[in-house]
C-alpha cells in the first residue's frame, strides 16, 4: 500500500514559472524524501527533509513538512524545460520502509 | 549515473515462465531494495536486502523470490509469471538500511505475453 499521496496527479506550467506538488501521508515518519523520474528512466533522490525539520532548501528545490498536518511539500522555481518529470514522495517510516506515492507529472512548456 | 546497474534492460517472455532479474549495486552500499512500477499500481515495494539477510518484505507474491549474495549483488526471480506481472522492476541500493536516501537502477521492463 502506498503511504503518500501526491496531489495534482498532474501540472503543466510555462517555463520560468514556478511548480508546486503537495504530498499528503498518513502515519508517522521518521524523514521525507522526494524524487523525479524521468520518463521511463530510474528515479533520482531530490531533497530529504527530517521530521523534526520544518524547511529545507536545495538550489532551486524547496520541500516544506508539517508534521501536525502529515503533509509536505516541493516547490520547483524558475522551472526550466528540463524539470519535466514525474516527482514522488516517499515517506521514511519507524519501521524503515520507504513507501512511495502515486507521483505527480510536471510537463514545463517552452 | 546511479552506479546501480540492472540487468537485462529488457526482457520479453510468455505466460508460465521464469526470469531472473539482475542487480549490481554502488560500490560501497550495502542494503538493496526491488520495487515494481507499473501503470495502475504505481511504485510497489517488494523486498530489501542488508549485506545478504532480507531485512523487509512488502508486497512481494509468493511466485517471486530474491536474494543477496556475499558480492552484495541481487537477483529477483519471478516463477509462473502471468500477464499482469508485466511491469518496470527497479533496483536501488543505499549505504545503510532504515531511510536512507536510495540510488535507483535504470530498471528492467518485463513484458508477459
């Protein structure tokens, strides 16, 4: 079973625009991570954010958490043709699973 | 570049065969993990390997097996394979078990004729 659920399923934005995906889970954790998947390719680990973290930054990458509302999320700025991709959240459980969401598709129009 | 390699890229068979799935993982890590992808399913954990015991299993059928071996390289087998095991098998390896950020293979896709 899935922990994270990623909301919209779907985005497309123009370049130079900024994207956001929320991701909403369920039981408590012990970090956050997010990933981008390119098209039919392996995924990529982005950010990982702790629960006792509230905000964490990396280059244009900006993931939140809000562990009273179990939910996080990732802000892509300035997006680039490039940041077209799938991202997932994954959710680092107590019991060391990593359960990963459905996914959001960014497409980034030129 | 992960430095995850699997093996085969693609792999095409018929209903009621076997296939072994192969994965090599970062110089270094230590634990390794299979996940399914496929299209209604999303990203399913199958199991995870730490330095050769199995430390987890998710939701890994009975018809599927895997092991790590002293060379900390995996192999999932999948027996008796049906239409809908058709899917993107994944390999990721991390240094430690227990949350760590995952390196992740370029995958296998099986398809089941």
């Amino acid at each position: 079973s899935q922990q994270g659920e990623e909301d919209p399923q779907a985005l497309s934005i123009q370049e130079g625009e900024n994207a956001t995906m929320n991701c909403s889970y369920k039981t408590s954790i012990n970090n956050l991570q997010w990933y981008r998947q390119n098209s039919g390719r392996g995924l990529v680990h982005l950010i990982l954010i702790r629960s006792n973290e509230r905000e964490k930054h990396s280059g244009r990458l900006r993931v939140t958490l809000d562990t009273s509302k179990k939910s996080s999320s990732l802000l892509i700025t300035a997006s680039r043709a490039a940041d077209t991709a799938s991202y997932f959240c994954a959710t680092g459980r107590p019991d060391y699973k990593l359960s990963f969401g459905a996914g959001t598709t960014v497409t980034v129009r030129a | 570049d992960s430095g995850v390699t699997q093996t085969p890229k693609h792999l095409i068979t018929a209903t009621g065969q076997r296939v072994t799935l192969r994965c090599s993982p970062r110089s270094g890590d230590l634990s390794v993990y299979w996940y399914q992808q496929s299209l209604d399913q999303g990203l399913q954990f199958l199991i995870q390997y730490y330095n050769g015991e199995e430390r987890a299993k998710g939701n890994i059928l009975e018809r599927f097996s895997a092991q790590q071996f002293p060379d900390l390289h995996s192999e999932l087998n999948l027996s008796s394979l049906e239409l809908g095991d058709s899917a993107l098998y994944f390999c990721a390896s991390s240094v430690r078990e227990g949350n760590s950020p995952l390196h992740f293979g370029n995958g296998t896709r099986l398809t089941v004729t």
